[in-house]
C-alpha cells in the first residue's frame, strides 16, 4: 500500500455538517430562522461556542482583537505570513444557518483535518470569524474586515450606535470582547499575511440552475446606491382633479419601473438594480403623496454599461418630472467599486476543484462579502458552494451536504497549492 | 324712503373676516399652518372662543352635547323644528384658517346680522359647531355629526383610542364637555330639525378655475377604499437575477399606475383615484419587496363607472399577477354611497345665488363633511365657496372676502326662503 499523497486527504464531512447544525440552533427562534444580529445575545454565543470549539480542537486559546473578530493562530514550519481561511457567524434577522456559518466551520474543518492527518503546512494558518458582516442595526456592515483592512478609523467608529437602543458601538463591541480604543491595532499588517480564502454559500440561483456545485468567484460585483427624491405636491384625494395632481408617489412608480427595464434590457446575469426602500409622505389614504423617497441599489460590474444605464435614468427622471410637474433629485450615497479577486487564490481554487474532479467554474458575486475589504491587504479568494433555489437570508437557506463536501475538499486542495507555491516558490 | 325688505339685508363682511383672522390664531405654528386636531389645547381654545362669542352675542348659554358638539339654540316666533346652521372648527395638522370655521361663523355671522336687523324667523334656529370633522389620531372623522345621525353608539366609541398617547376617546370627550356614557341621548330626533344648512370651501379648484365664487353642492361623492396587498418574495438585491423575481413593490406600481389610468381615461371631474398611503416590506436597500401593501381611495358618483372602473382592475391585477409572479389580493375597506342633497335645500341655495345676482351654479362635493351624515336625519344642504388655487389641508388654504361675502349673503337669502316655505307652506 503506498503513502498517502496529500490529495488523498479530504475532510470529514458528518462532522462538518454536525458543526454546522449545532451552531445552527444559536439564535433558531420559533419559525425556523436564524436571529444572531450584531452584538446580540445570540451574537456572543455563538462567539463563545466558536472560541470553546478552536479551543478543544487545536489546545490554544482564542484571540479576539480590538473589532471583537475571533482569530484562532497556528503556527506553520517555516517563518513565514499566514494563510487566512473564514467568514463571519453573524446573522440577517431570521436568516439562515449557512451565510457565514458554514465558511466559518468548513476552515475550521479543513484544518482539523489536517491536524487529524498529522500534515503540516509551510505556512502558519489562521482561522477568523469576522465581526457583523450583514447589515445590522448598528448601520455599518462587514465591520470586522474593514476594521483591520484599515478602512474605518478609531473617530470613524465612534459615530456608530444601535438605531433602536441607542448603545453605543463601541459599548457593544466592549460586551463581545473588544475594545474600539485600541482599533488601531486590529490593523493587520499586509507582510503578516500571505493569502485569504473564504468558502460562501452562492444565494443566487446560477449554480443551481447550471447543475453545479461549486464555482471559484472571479470578482466581488460593485454596488452603487442613490437616494431619489421625488417632490411633487401633497393635496387632498377628492378634491384635485387627475389632470391638476403632482402625485410624487406616482411619479416614483414609473421611474422605478424605468430603473427594472433599463437594466433588464441588458439581458445580462451580472447587472441587478433593485428599489427596496420606499418612504410616502405624508402616507395617508386620503392624501396625494407630495414627496417619496426610494432607495436604488444597482450592480454592474462592467463600468461602462453602468455608465450607460444612468445616462439611460437620467433621461427617464426628465420625462418624468416634464410629464408629471414632479422634481426628481438624485444623490450618489454609495459608489462601491467591482473587486477582483487574486489571480492567485483564483487559480488554486480552479486547481482544487479540477483535484476533485469538478470542472473549473467561474461566477461574479453579486452580494458583498468580508473577502472584498481583505483584497486589500492580501490575496483574496472565496469558493461558493450551490445554494438550493437560491435562497438565502431567510430560514428556507440551504446547501446540500455533498456539495459542502465538495466544495471543503476543493477549498482544502486549494490551501494545499498555495502553501507550496507561495512564498520562496512564489507563482504571482 | 321705503322700508327695507328682506331682500336687501346683507351681511357685515367686515365682521366675519375680523371673527375667522381672531379664530385663526388658535392653533397658528410657525410655519403659518393650524394646529387643532380633534380633542388637543388647541381644540378646547376654539371651542371655548365660540362659546364665549355666541354667549356674548346672542346672551344665552352655548349648549355641550354629549359628544361634544357646540350649539347655540335660539327661539323662533312659532313652535316649529329648528333650521340648524354650521360646520366644524376642528383642522388637519398644520392645515388653514378656512376649512371648517368659515362655515361655523358664516353661520354666526347670519343669525348676527338677523339679530341685528332684529329680523325674527318663524323657525327656531341652532349654530353648531362639529366636533372631529377631520381625519385625527383617534381614527375617526366627522364624529360629532355621525353620533348625533346615530350612525355610532356608545359601545363603538368606546373602542377609540388616541394612535399614539392612547387615551380613550371617552377621556378626551370629557376634557371637550362632552360625556360619552350618555353619547345616546345627543341622537337627533328628526322631528325637531327642518333643515340643515353648512357653507365650506369647495377644496378644489373647479371654480377657481371656471371664475365662479360660490356652488350650490348637489350631491357629496362615495368614497370607495380598498386594501390591496401584492404578495412576491423577499430575496437579495444583488443575488437574485432580474428575470427570477417576484418583486412585490414592482409589482404594486404597475398596479398604483393602472388605477390612475383607468381613472384618468373617464375624463372626468367627479372621478378621482388615488394610492395615498404604501407600506413596502421588509423596506430595506438591498432586499427585494416580498409584500407590499396600498390603500386605494376612489371617488365616483356614477355607479355604473365605478363597476367599470373595478372591472378593469380585476383585469389588470390578473394580468399584473401573471407576469409577475405575485398574488394581488384586495379587501374593501370602505364602500360610502354617493349622499344627494335635498332638493329643498338646493333649490334654496340657487334661490340665495340669484338672490345676489350670481348663477345658480351646481357642483359635487369630492370631499367628505358632516353634512353626508346629517342628511340621514334632516333636508341637508351645502354652498360652496371658492378655494384660490384649489388649495386646503395646507396654510397656503384662501378664500377671498368678496367671496365669502356673495356665499354669506346667498346663504342669508337660502335661509329666509326656507324659513318661509317649510313648515306649513311646506315645498317638498
């Protein structure tokens, strides 16, 4: 019987889904979804049930730095930056048990897997869960990542507090373990880092629907946002005639079905714009609307078919402040870059999952993720896995336990390449 | 010299102006608007300003019945049911000095000026001023004229409460004069009333526009209300593909837009439809509506085109579910009759135009007042008076004095004419 070689290696997947389930049930509340928002209750423990596992598993303690990000640092045989593998264990209201969890525990599993097997790496590893990723009453998501990619200061953080409660962030981040005083030091230095590689489930449909499993992300879409204000003029239901309304609420209804056919008329799977928030004033049955206010979230990779869809709204909001006596103001509130992920971990995913057996897959995220702030500072890569119809942040959220097999032995694969090709052998 | 008739007694406009500038000042904000919503400071001030102005004027108690409502009862020289006059001094938030009080002191101001000329009617007549003619955080408008025409008992009003303090209807009756345990006994008995007769601002800008001071109102329009509740799914802005949502909001605007449409293509002034109040769920940027929901408001006379009207929509909902993926389900949650004005009283108010040298002109009230409930009890009538621009519910409300003054003086002439045709020489 010959040696194992280290592709031979592959993780345990009961285990893995056992995980999964277990800090599954932190925040299950009665209809089935996952409540573990930022800075909650459910928050910590889940934090504490992560911090106690790492700690059983690898006989070291948990260090939480000064954004409460939980690190879990092993050392590697030679002296040299780290390979970073995780995501976040935070929630949506009512989501689901795999956004964030699952890349979370799949590391964790891949490197058990390895201590199991007795294979050490060339390179120290470092496990993290990153501190509110999703959006959050504290306003501000993928903290964590920003924080130590230095793209929040000390006085930047400050200014944050819990819209109901009113607790400060930084009381909050206190109660989870960290200390915003010191928020500085959550900076990692880029030479301490050789590489970071997250494992997401997908939440759209695309791999589902092309019989997929898995698929190495190519780059992180950019997503811009206006704030739209509609002006027109509020009057009373009865007694304005139909020709002599302003309805602002009207008028915001075309301009949002104008929004849906601009980018539809793309006809392309990497471009979404979306009206999810919609205020009516004054919001009375018996008043005409003198003022709405929307909210467009837009995703277009491609910068010049951005470009040409807000030339395109442009027009629209013309046409439709000429026809309907409205003014259509619009302010840029969010102009997030696309992201490209590192050549690099692109690569070695495509080798991981060729390892498997899969074919190399390329998709576009078109949700934001921690790995977009960490492109920053290092090679970044992330791995999704099929999310079955594509549902996500709600309790139906699922993957298939073969998939997150698959797409853990790709990503285990993937970890192998980049510690013999990085650093002293280096492939960029 | 010969001895004035009747016909020449007009009334002082100086006066009434002088009355509606002083009832103006209560409730004033800085921003030039009325604050006196129904049961606030600002209500109880009104009201004990008209009570101290009838009781100096007419040298008799003001009368509080047990909902509130203000009624200054004078004698007339035979015993017979009284002619009631007047309308409501309540306003909407920061809403004009016309709507409502113009009509409780034009009312005033013709009993003055008959007081004056010591011209003594054969009726008896009542001033009365409303008590919550307008919408309110109690969520229930013309309440004063509704429990006098018995269209709410005790038990009902009992279940009212203040939206945001929660104080109880009854407790805030109370603070008025009024007394909600014996809310029975403010019922009307028919027999004691011949007529009612209430001036108001048209609201509207049709005769603004048509270059008319004064209507006589022949009928106040429906209001049809339904609750329209698109269902779709809440899923990820940036995940979900354009081609797979089901976009509750999306969805919502064609259906907002096909209203006005099938409103619009009547071409007529007595049609109105208006989507007035929208919750969008979850109302978040980066989540696409799962459900959103509407109030419909509709104002049609002609029942033929309401059913019409509802029959497109039946169409356009279905065809609006289809290509949507969404289900659009609809309650009616109001369904008011279209109210006639007596012809009696019509005829008296054309009669009081002519009187003056104005055409008798005629048109329908698109806004709900107390006279739709009165009508359930007695011949009821209304006059309009021009709104400058159609503007009310807002500071900028104006009608001009010389206005006013033709629909005083026509209200003056309406009164003695029904004053001597009912009642003996009874003209129904």
């Amino acid at each position: 019987m010959s040696k194992p070689t280290n592709k031979n290696v592959t993780i345990h997947i009961k285990r893995l889904m056992h995980n999964i389930e277990q800090l599954g049930k932190i925040g299950l509340n009665k209809d089935g979804g996952i409540d573990r928002v930022l800075c909650s209750d459910t928050d910590l423990e889940a934090r504490n049930w992560i911090s106690r596992y790492w700690e059983q598993v690898f006989l070291k303690k948990t260090r939480v730095d000064p954004i409460a990000n939980l690190w879990m640092d092993l050392e590697g045989d030679r002296n040299l930056p780290a390979i970073v593998m995780g995501s976040h264990h935070d929630a949506v209201p009512c989501g689901g048990r795999f956004d964030g969890a699952l890349g979370v525990l799949m590391a964790t599993e891949i490197v058990e897997t390895l201590k199991d097997r007795r294979i050490r790496l060339r390179h120290p590893l470092s496990l993290v869960s990153f501190t509110g990723e999703e959006p959050n009453p504290f306003n501000i998501s993928t903290v964590g990542s920003k924080v130590i990619a230095g793209r929040l200061t000390k006085e930047d953080l400050h200014k944050y507090s819990h819209r109901e409660t009113k607790e400060l962030l930084g009381d909050a981040i206190k109660r989870m373990g960290g200390n915003l005083d010191l928020a500085e030091n959550a900076l990692i230095n880029k030479k301490n880092v050789a590489a970071f590689l997250e494992c997401h489930i997908e939440q759209g449909d695309k791999l589902d629907k092309s019989g997929l499993a898995i698929a190495t992300v190519t780059k992180i879409t950019g997503i811009y946002r206006e704030k739209i204000t509609v002006s027109g003029e509020a009057n009373h239901a009865g007694t304005t005639m139909m020709n002599s309304r302003k309805d602002a609420y009207l008028a915001a209804c075309e301009y949002s079905l104008a929004i849906e056919k601009a980018v539809k008329n793309l006809n392309s799977d990497e471009a979404t714009a979306t009206v999810g928030f919609v205020k009516v004033e004054p919001n009375e049955a018996n008043i005409i609307s003198g003022k709405t206010t929307l909210i467009m979230d837009m995703r277009i990779s491609d910068k010049v078919r951005k470009a040409g869809i807000l030339h395109k709204l442009d027009r629209e909001a013309a046409i439709i402040e000429g026809q309907r006596k409205v003014t259509i103001q619009r302010e840029v509130i969010l102009d997030q870059e696309c992201i490209p992920m590192s050549d690099t971990v692109i690569n070695a995913f495509d080798h991981g999952a060729v390892c498997i057996g899969e074919p190399a897959a390329h998709l576009v995220s078109m949700a934001g993720h921690d790995a977009a702030n960490i492109s920053m500072i290092t090679r970044t890569g992330m791995i999704f896995v099929k999310s079955v119809n594509g549902k996500s942040h709600c309790k139906e959220e699922l993957s298939y336990p073969e998939d997150i097999e698959k797409a853990a032995n790709a990503m285990l694969q993937a970890l192998l390449y980049l510690d013999k090709e990085l650093d002293g052998n280096d492939i960029i």
